[in-house]
C-alpha cells in the first residue's frame, strides 16, 4: 500500500508521527467503510541509541486508522533479535 510518498507492506515496522515516538509492525493493509489503515501490533519502547532502537511487540493485534496528514516512515534496516523484540536502524 502506498501513503503519500511512502510504500508500506505486510510485515514492515512503521515509524507514525514525527520523532520516531511511535512504532508499529503491520500485520495487513486494510480499507474500512472507504478508510486505509492497518492492522498492527504496537511495539513498546525498550532502548535507543545513536544509530539504533530496540522495541517489544505487543502480542495484541488492533486496527490502526490512517488520518489525513499522518506522516509515516519506514525503516531503512531493521531485524528480529528474538521472537517478540524488533531492532531498527535510525
């Protein structure tokens, strides 16, 4: 699914807002009632450094609503260490 000027795809992290505050992997592109989102697992924030961040995935699958303006961004790297933990290069 492309959002503006960025291609987004099943199985990708997704960085939403601006900061890099927010992150999400995407379980499936999805359109409700004319609406894009995604079905996603929230990931919670463990450590960050200069060139790289570590997040645990929520287990929780939930609908994310795209609004208009939303600015989103893929990382350029990213990998699983473990099963439930997501590593991103900034």
């Amino acid at each position: 699914m492309r959002w503006r000027e960025t291609k987004v795809a099943t199985g990708n992290p997704i960085f939403v807002g601006l900061g890099h505050a927010t992150l999400m992997l995407v379980v499936s592109c999805v359109s409700v009632d004319g609406s894009l989102g995604f079905l996603v697992q929230r990931c919670h924030h463990l450590q960050r450094d200069t060139m790289s961040s570590t997040w645990r995935l929520q287990p929780e699958i939930e609908h994310y609503e795209l609004a208009s303006g939303e600015h989103l961004e893929v990382p350029p790297f990213w990998r699983f260490p473990f099963a439930d933990c997501l590593m991103v290069l900034q």
